[in-house]
C-alpha cells in the first residue's frame, strides 16, 4: 500500500533534484524506441551529445535553439503560476512573429536603434493583445481558456497563412508563401561572427531575470502568487483577481510573442507558416521541468533544446526519425509530473501486514 | 439565396455534413463519458491522432478493417489509461497531464509511422471502408442518400451515441458514474470504488475517443498524414460544454458543426474567388469559441471535474 | 470461552483501536462496545478523534493497531476487514457523515439504490426498490420525495435519505457524525425520535456529538474520548452536564461571561438590502449594527447567512438596497474597499477563504495590506518589515507556528483562525463581520475566539457574529436576530430570548407564533 504524507516547504536542492530525476527517467525511457528503431542506445545518446556540444557550432546551435523556448517557457510559468492555463503560446509567437514583420519590413525606415526597439515592441504587444481575449473571456464570461487558447493557435496560424498568401506576401518570393525579409536595420544583431545566435538570447536571458524579480519582489508578483494559489481568499483578502489575470495574461503573450520576434527577426529573417516546430507546446514542458520557477526555464530550455538539436544531429547520422526528439519531451513531461509528487508529499511503502511504524 | 436553399435541400449536402460530424460524434462521446466521471481528458487531440496511425497501420499490416478499429480503439484505451493512473489515484494536474497525453501520443504515432515507412514521400493508402448499400433504405428519395449511404464507422458512431445514453441514465453504472462527477464521497459511501469507476470511464472513453481518429484514416482518407487531426479533439471538447454533458444533445451538437462546416465548404466553392480560403478554414474554430460563450453563463460542470478524490478526506 | 456472558447482544467492537497520522495520535487504544438496540453517544470536542474513530470502523481509514469486529448476523463476532467501505456496509454497518455523502445530480431513490445493484447489470430496477423502501418510510416516520433531485431538497431531507441508505441496506449498526450541528432544535427533536423508535426495534446506533443536552437526553451510555483516548464509558442515567463537560475537556471549564456592552449609536446598517439567487439568497434585510456590541445571527445552514456574509466582505454586490457605513455608502464593488472603510472580515470556511497555504506566515499576515505603505515602496515588497511585523503577531495572537517563513498550510485550524484575526483585527476596524468563527475549533481556540471579538466590542467596534451555534450566541451576543429563507428578523436582546424560541423562528415561524 501507498501513502502519500504532505511535505513541509520544498528547498531549491530538492526541486532541482526532481527535475533532474525526471529528465533522466526520460532518457532512459526514450531507450524503447532508440531499440525499436534498430539503434543501440550508448550510439544513440553519444550522437546525441556530440551533436548539441560537440563543437562551438553545435553549441551555438543549442543555444539558439533554446533562445525562443526560454520566452515560451517564461510564458507558461507565469501563467500556470496564477493557474491561468494558456496553452496558446504557439499562436502567440506567430502573432508576435507576424507584427514583427509588419513593422520590420519597411513600413517604417530609422535607424537600428529605433527601429530593433519597435520591432520588439510590436511583437510582445500583438502576443500579449492574443492573450487578452481568453483573459477577458475567462473574468468576463467564465469561459474556459484552455479550450480557447488552443483553439486560437489554429486561427492564428490561418491567419498568418492568409496575410503570406496575401496582403504581405514576398513579390519576390518566387510565389512561396513568405514576407518580405527584415531590413537589416530592424534584424537583432548576431552575437557571433558565423553562428547563428543571436541577441534573441540576451532578450530571453533578460527576459527571465525580469520575470523572477516581478514574481519574487513586487506587488503584482505577490498578487499573482496569491490568485494562483488560491484565488477565493485572494479576492477575499482584496486583492484584484481579475486586474491580476489580465496582467498575467498580457505578460505570458508578451513573452510568447517575443519568442516569435526573435525566430523572424534575429534567426530566419522572414516569416514563413512553418517558423515553429511547436515552440509553444515545447514550452509548456519546459515550464513544467522548471517547477514553474523563471531560473529554472532557462536550465530546462537549454535542456528540451540539447534533446532537440542532438536528436538532428543523431537522425541525419543514422537515419532514425528526429520525432524521438518530441517523444523525449514529452515523457519529461509526464515524468515531472510525477516526480512533483515526491516534492509534495513524503511517499512510503508501507507493507499491509506490518503496518507499525516507529513514533516519531 | 436561392442558391442557399440549393444547397440546404441537396441531399449530398447532409450526407456530407453526417460524414463531417462523425469523427466528432466519436470525440464529444468519449469526452463526454470521461467529463462526467470527474476527468477532463486533454489527451483527446493525441489519442485521435494515436487512434487515426494504429488503425491505419495494422490494416496496413493485414489486420483487416474491424481488426483495425480494435487496434485503434485499444491504443485509444492505453493512452488513456496513462492518463487515468496520473490523474485519478495521483492525483495530479488534469490539464497537464492531458496536454501531455496529447504530445505524448502524438509524437510516439509519429515516430512509429516514420520508423516503419522512413522513405516514402506520398503516404501508402488502404482499401477503406465502403458505403453501406442497405437495400430499401439506401434506395429512399432524399433520405436514402443523405443517410443511407454512410460507412460503417458513421452508423457505430450513432450506435454509440444510443448506447451511452442508456448507460448513463438506465444503469447502476451509469448512475456510478453520475455520482462520481458529482461527489465521490457518495460513491465510495456505498462501498463502491470511486478509483476504479473514474480509471474504467476514462479508458472507455479513450477508446471510443481513438475511433473517432480511426474514422479518419480508414474512412474519410485513407491515408495517414502528419497533422491530420488538426485540432478536431480541442473542437470535440469545446463541443461537450455546449452539449451539457448529454449525450443526445452532442449528437445534435456534432451534426449542428457537421452541416456548418459542410455548408461552408460549398459557399466557399461559390464565392471563394473573393473571400481567401483561409478565413473558412477558421470557421470551425471560430465556431467552437462561439459555442462556447454561448453557454459559459449557464454551463452546469459536473461539480466534481477537476477535482481529485483522496481515500478517506473529505 | 469466557467472556461469552458479556458477549451476548454486542452487535460490534472496537478492539484496542489505534491511529497516528505523522506525530500526531488520533486514537490511541480505543476500545469500545455497542450492543443491539442501544444508543452510545460518543462525546468530544473538535480534535478529540471521534470521526477518525468512525473513518476506521467504516473502513475509510486502515488503523495501525486494534481491529474492529461485528456480528453480521446477530450471533458471533468477526472481525472486519478493515479499509473497505464495502465490507463495512456487508456487514451491516451504514454511516451518516457530517458532510453528506450524497449525489446532487441524482435523485434520492439513485443515491440510495447506489452501490446495491451488480455494476454490470443491464438495467436498474427500480420499481421493487420504490416498495420496499416506502414501506421503510412508513414504518420509520422518515419520509422523502424519492424522485425528487437532493439539490432539490433541505437539508432535513437529505439527512433522511441518508439514513434511509443505511436502512435500505439492512444496516444492524448506524453511525451518525454530529447529526444535529445543521438542524433547528426542533428538527433535532424530530430526529431524536426517530433513532428512539429504530433502537427499539433493535438497531444499534451511535452519535457523535459535543453537545451535552442531547447527549444527556437522548442515548442510552455515553463514551467520552479526549485527545484521541477514551476516558469514560458510563450509563447516560449516573451522569450530569457538569461531570460529563469536564471529562470532554479535562478540567473544570470557566465558559466566557460577558458582561452587558454598552451600545452606541448606529454603525453599519443594512436597508432594504436583497443579493443572490435561489435558496442562499438575501430578501430586503433590514440590519442596524451599533458601536459597541455584538449582533448576533442566528439561522439554520443554507438560510441567507453566505450570501450576508459575502455581501459585507465585499464579494458580492446588492442587487438592491443599500448599505451604509457611517451615513456613507459602501462596498457595492469590492473586497478592497470594505477593507479600507474599516471593515474587519473573519470568513466561513478559513481554509478556502481564510488564508493561501502555500504562502508563508507572514505573507498571509499582510496580504489585506500589501498595498499599504509599511509593506511595500514603489511596488517592491518590503519583505524585512513584513517578517518583524508578522513576528510581533505571532506572539500578541499567540500563533503556534516554526516560523513566520512556514507555508501557513502546515498550521492548524485553531492557529489559521488567529491569522485571520490578528491581521483584521490588529487594523482596529470599526466593524467586525465574524462568520461561524468557532466551527471545528477546540475549547481552547474558541475560547481565544470569543475573548477578541469581546475586547474588539469593549473597545467601541460592532461585531455581526454569524453562527449555527446557539449556546455561542446567546453567550456573546447583546442581541440576536434569525435569519430564515433570507429573511431576517427584528434583533431582540439576547436576554430575553430562550433556546426554544429562537428554534422555532429559525424553523420559519413567526414571532407571535413563537410567543
């Protein structure tokens, strides 16, 4: 038999140690199919590694792998920590995406120092403006925004379909559905010379320190820890529960839009339909890995980003398909929430004859 | 308008709109059935995904189409399985757990399809199910076609819809399963586990969940394709808050949805010239977040959804 | 076998019976036995172990020592297996819990047909079940609208049903957890009758009370348990309020005495004043709270009380009326502004309105005010000020915790209750609104209680005391007015009121019919 016995207050070393557990029960899970593909597991991983840290080049690539799914994961800790469930950052990031275009590609011309600024703003604020509807929708009318979030993806995806198929499609895009490319003067600067990354990372990095001390230091962090918690004695005790989602919910699609800022304007330079492998999902994993805690988005982030960019590498070595990748995340997915369970509860064993237990 | 009529009286239009409403029939029944024991399955997207790969692969392999639909409704069955032991005896995040359910099945359909086909570039079909010929009723004006001449599947589907219902409302378990969305206290006071009725619904209501994704590969398609459900589990649940948790009324739901989205397909063809695709491609969508706020204000949640039950606390 | 003798008759024991959750014993060596057609009272306060002495004999908890035996068929004891509701029930035992344990969505006949029918049986067959259980009925006084939805039904009839469920099933031994604490004393009268006439056609009943007057009235042996062991086990007839409210709590009890307050002029007053819906829902309340006293309400659960309590907290507006603090308007909008006329709110349930448990002490000691200027500047916590404030709490309300760092979910209720009020009352509000403030504490805390709302009316506040509890209010409030189906009654001075008379506006009837 099973007990489960409430725990006192969780330490960092203790949360920490969950999530690893959990990352590695991953691994070690994702070993069935590695075999059922005809791979030997020690091959499989080696590749693996080698291909997130084998080389400066496959470092930065991890990095910049990891830059938008630090924003998302930002995104879902901060709106799971109010039990806001914004399950939309995929569409978010193409809203943010796509105002990033609209304002980056000559609409206006000024110089970089303006123009970068702009184009940042533009996109967390068409992020955040996606978020605001299921907000309003949840305080307003009580409806559900799980529901409502994911729904949104595919509208906004359609969306962005429509405006490359349409009113900003490339006229010299050979007829693909694609922008217009990023002015120079609007294109974050790269943070290396031939690498790929990019100052999205600075933008993330910055991005979880802010968050960490809004959550930590201030009021509004206070109020958001309060409604999630428990928001019937939140709203007792006065604090403004519906003010308190609608700021939650601008945040986390600010962030998510940002993400989609820095995969247009910092990595590809135009928008396409297919700008995120699901960034926004992946996000969600991360967040959950992260024990919703905005430090530990960015360890989780660069973790969910090795398991994807070694998962490349390993596939185009050998031929297994890179959707090991997502079926490596998502067992850590489940693997965490199972874990979480060891933080919250001391479990025994407790066998169904010999049930005494020394008094403590 | 004429033109509307037209379409509205055709009898092609609601053959479509039942072949249109069938997967979704499938859906809502199986959220439906796990909703009113307490559990919202987020898993929905994945297990018709999971649902949608297996049948297809093992007729694929030589199962046979009925032995696909098994196939199909027990990976339904497993992944919901998963998610039954997460979030009935542990406790744990409904959402969380569903959302990931759904990449987890997902993703592991998508690995076994590209593990066992790694190099083809246009998906393999299979020799589907046909349209039933029922002679006298396929032969019917009007009706027979806009009803008769359905496959199987779509005819199990409405079979379902019947049989839940009476279930729910005629039988000690329907009425266990009643209880335990309600108050699982009341359950368990009567020396009936509330566990094992919660983690029974949830897998039976995976598996019916599976065929609705089964529906698609061996029915509509053919084929299996990347993204192929496209958002039909999240549509699915959205549907069972507008049905209220009934059974007769998520039929009407899902055939309501069916004709729309058929009616906008042939409106699309009329004056798609002027309108871009996409923004009927939305509707369904679109649809679904109306629906929804339709009913927010009176929305009558089983009272016990969401909430875990612990032996013993009260 | 020796012991046979004492054996005859006993329809169930509870044999060395101990539980310990973590540190903390629950039971420890209970032992216990009731025979065929008596009526045990099982006397404690809140805390003494009493439900989780019944959890284990219906199996929702397993005990670490001890096991429990019955006679399923009046002859041998066995021993139950223990852990499993449905072995409790074969055997003949059935338990009405003190939250009811019932399906709102169904109908009664479902709730009591659940369970008794095979799961895979085709179809419920409910037509011999309707027979049997109107001649159940019949016999026993208690009736029911067997169609009727339980959400449809007060909550005398839903105890009904649930004492049907246990009748249904042929239960030998019948349990009721503090049955009375959401019924008027004529209602209760009613059901003392009932479990009379049932005991006298041989069923074995225990209740589980801490009231002593119908402790005394009504059983035919009291057990006393007290910090989870049993202290007493004596007939009914060898025992007095005064003997049977020491061994309760152990040792001689001094009950608060308040002296006479000295009323003010008008504070608060509520005119005319209707909000909600359906059964909770508030009819043109007339209220008018002076400085300087307690104003107690009196009402049976479900009556009105939420939605008044919600209304002064700020949580929900009045749909018409109006509500005056000091001549001036308040409170149509929110929590916030109630806090900021002065208004002190103590809620119903403390858990889920009370405090967030996952933060800290201190966090939860300056929640109302953390917008204020000691607990933050520019909008940066001011985290070393809130901790030095909550440590000065702690020791003024006495507050039993690690630290103020600790989650206040690690606390208990007695201690979650003193949160509450330091953080109110330390504001020195000119209102107090203090809704069920003792339910679920012990002596000891409610005591603590009822000390702070006198000190806050000697000092010149108005107290509005919300509460199921009689002998509470008549012992605090200067006067008391009855809630019934929303309506509220003229308050009277306390008085000149008597038990009797309240019982029966709170039933509905009239002041003249009362008289």
């Amino acid at each position: 038999m099973i007990r489960f016995e409430p725990r006192g207050p969780s330490s960092v070393s203790r949360m920490l140690g969950v999530s690893i557990a959990a990352a590695l029960a991953a691994l070690l899970l994702a070993a069935i199919p590695m075999a059922f593909a005809g791979l030997s597991v020690f091959e499989g991983y080696s590749l693996m590694v080698k291909g997130a840290f084998g080389s400066l080049f496959a470092f930065t690539e991890m990095l910049t792998r990891a830059t938008p799914l630090i924003l998302t994961g930002l995104a879902a800790a901060v709106a799971f920590r109010a039990k806001l469930w914004n399950i939309g950052a995929e569409g978010q990031l193409y809203a943010g995406a796509l105002a990033a275009v609209a304002v980056g590609t000559g609409v206006i011309s000024a110089p970089p120092y303006i123009l970068i600024p702009l184009v940042v703003l533009a996109g967390a604020l068409a992020g955040g403006l996606v978020m605001l509807g299921p907000t309003l929708l949840k305080t307003r009318l009580g409806v559900d925004e799980v529901v409502t979030t994911l729904l949104l993806n595919f509208i906004i995806l359609l969306f962005v379909q429509m405006m490359l198929e349409g009113p900003m499609k490339d006229p010299m895009g050979m007829g693909w559905p694609q922008s217009e490319p990023i002015l120079d003067a609007a294109a974050l600067p790269k943070l290396m010379d031939r690498m790929r990354i990019h100052w999205g990372l600075v933008i993330a990095l910055v991005s979880s320190l802010g968050v960490y001390f809004l959550l930590k230091r201030t009021i509004w962090g206070f109020e958001i820890r309060a409604v999630g918690e428990n928001a019937a004695a939140a709203r007792h005790a006065g604090i403004p529960v519906t003010a308190t989602f609608i700021r939650v919910g601008l945040l986390s699609g600010a962030l998510a839009g940002l993400a989609g800022v820095g995969e247009v304007a910092g990595l590809k330079g135009y928008l396409t339909a297919d700008l995120s492998p699901g960034f926004g999902y992946s996000g969600i994993v991360v967040a959950m890995l992260a024990g919703l805690s905005p430090a530990g988005v960015v360890l989780a982030a660069l973790f969910i980003a090795s398991i994807f960019v070694g998962a490349d590498s390993m596939s185009r070595a050998t031929g297994v398909s890179n959707y090991l990748a997502d079926l490596i995340v998502a067992m850590a997915l489940l693997c965490v929430l199972v874990s979480g369970l060891f933080l919250r509860f001391k479990i025994r064993f407790v066998g169904s004859q010999t049930n005494k237990e020394a008094a403590e | 308008m004429t033109d509307i009529l037209d379409i509205l009286i055709s009898a092609n239009f609601w053959a479509a709109a039942l072949r249109i409403a069938t997967p979704l029939i499938f859906g809502v029944i199986g959220a439906l059935v796990c909703e009113r024991a307490g559990v919202l399955n987020l898993g929905i997207e994945g297990i018709f995904t999971a649902g949608a790969m297996a049948g297809w692969m093992a007729v694929w392999l030589g199962a046979g189409l009925w032995g696909g639909v098994l196939v199909a409704a027990m990976a339904g069955a497993f992944f919901g399985l998963i998610h039954a032991i997460l979030t009935v005896p542990l406790g744990l995040s409904q959402h969380v757990s569903g959302i990931g359910v759904t990449l987890f099945a997902t993703s592991l359909s998508y690995f076994i399809y590209r593990t066992a086909l790694p190099d083809v570039s246009s998906p393999p079909r299979i020799e589907a199910f046909k349209p039933l010929d029922i002679p006298g009723l396929s032969d019917l004006p009007f009706l027979g076609p806009a009803l008769f001449q359905q496959t199987p599947l779509t005819f199990l589907a409405l079979l379902l819809v019947a049989i839940t219902a009476y279930v729910l409302y005629r039988t000690p378990l329907g009425l266990a399963i009643q209880a335990v969305g309600d108050n699982p206290a009341a359950v368990e006071s009567q020396g009936l586990s509330v566990y094992a009725i919660r983690i029974g619904t949830v897998v039976a209501g995976s598996a019916i969940m599976a065929l609705g994704g089964a529906f698609l590969t061996m029915s509509a398609f053919d084929a299996f394709f990347f993204g192929m459900v496209n958002g039909r589990g999240w549509i699915c649940i959205a549907l069972t808050v507008f049905a209220s948790w009934r059974p007769g009324k998520a039929l009407i739901g899902a055939l309501l949805f069916g004709a729309f989205d058929a009616f906008q397909v042939r409106l699309q063809t009329e004056v798609g010239s002027f309108i871009p695709g996409q923004l009927f491609l939305m509707m369904p969508y679109l649809l679904s977040i109306a629906a929804l706020i339709v009913v927010a204000r009176r929305a009558d949640y089983p009272r016990a959804l969401l909430v875990p039950y612990f032996r013993g606390q009260r | 076998m020796a012991g046979l003798a004492q054996d005859a008759g006993v329809v169930l024991r509870l044999d060395g019976i101990t539980k310990r959750f973590g540190a903390l014993t629950a039971n420890g060596d209970v032992s216990l036995d009731l025979k065929r057609g008596e009526i045990l009272a099982l006397l404690g306060e809140n805390g003494a172990g009493k439900t989780t002495l019944m959890n284990i004999l219906f199996g929702h908890y397993v005990a670490d020592e001890g096991r429990v035996m019955v006679s399923p068929d009046g002859t041998g004891l066995s021993e139950l297996e223990p852990g499993s509701p449905h072995a409790a029930l074969q055997a003949g035992i059935g338990m009405v819990h003190q939250h009811f344990t019932l399906a709102e969505n169904l109908s009664a006949l479902d709730n009591i047909l659940l369970g008794t029918e095979r799961l895979a049986a085709l179809s419920s067959s409910r037509a011999p079940a309707r027979r049997k259980l109107e001649e159940l009925m019949a016999r026993s006084g208690l009736t029911v609208s067997l169609d009727a939805r339980i959400s449809q039904l007060s909550v005398g009839e839903k105890q009904r049903v649930e004492i049907l469920k246990a009748l249904y099933r042929d239960a030998r031994v019948l349990v009721l957890d503090e049955p009375t604490a959401v019924l008027t004393p004529q209602e209760s009268d009613t059901l003392f009758a009932t479990l009379k006439k049932l005991s006298d056609d041989g069923l074995g009943i225990i209740f589980i009370s801490h009231k002593l007057a119908e402790v005394l009235a009504s059983s035919h042996r009291v057990a006393v348990l007290r910090g989870g062991r049993k202290v007493a086990d004596l007939p009914t007839a060898e025992c007095d309020r005064r003997k049977l409210a020491e061994l309760m709590v152990g040792h001689a009890i001094v009950e608060t005495m308040r002296s006479p307050g000295t009323p003010g002029a008008p504070l608060f007053v509520l005119e005319k004043a209707s909000a909600g819906q359906g059964r909770d829902a508030l009819r043109e309340v007339d209220l008018t709270l002076k400085s300087g006293e307690i104003l107690g309400i009196a009402g049976v659960s479900g009556n009105g009380q939420t939605t008044l309590a919600r209304v002064i907290s700020g949580l929900e507006p009045l749909s018409s009326g109006s509500m005056t603090l000091e001549g001036k308007g308040v409170g149509q909008t929110s929590a916030r502004t109630m806090i900021d006329s002065g208004l002190a709110r103590i809620p119903e349930d403390r858990h889920h309105d009370g405090i967030v448990g996952a933060m800290s002490v201190s966090e939860n000691l300056a929640i109302e005010a953390i917008r204020k200027p000691e607990n933050q500047r520019l909008g940066l916590l001011r985290f070393s000020a809130m901790r030095e404030r909550a440590r000065n709490l702690i020791k003024a309300y006495d507050i039993r915790c690690q630290s103020e760092d600790s989650p206040a979910r690690l606390l208990s209720g007695g201690n979650i209750q003193k949160i509450v009020l330091a953080r109110t009352l330390e504001t020195v509000p000119k209102v107090v609104l203090a809704a069920q403030p003792s339910r679920g504490l012990d002596v000891g805390a409610t005591s603590d209680v009822h000390k702070r709302l006198l000190a806050a009316r000697d000092r010149g506040a108005g107290v509005i005391l919300i509460s199921e509890d009689l002998d509470e209010l008549m012992r605090l409030s200067d006067r008391i007015a009855v809630i019934h189906r929303g309506h509220l009654s003229e308050a009277e001075a306390s008085e000149t009121l008597d038990r009797g008379s309240l019982g029966l506006r709170m039933a509905g009837h009239s002041t003249e019919d009362a008289a």
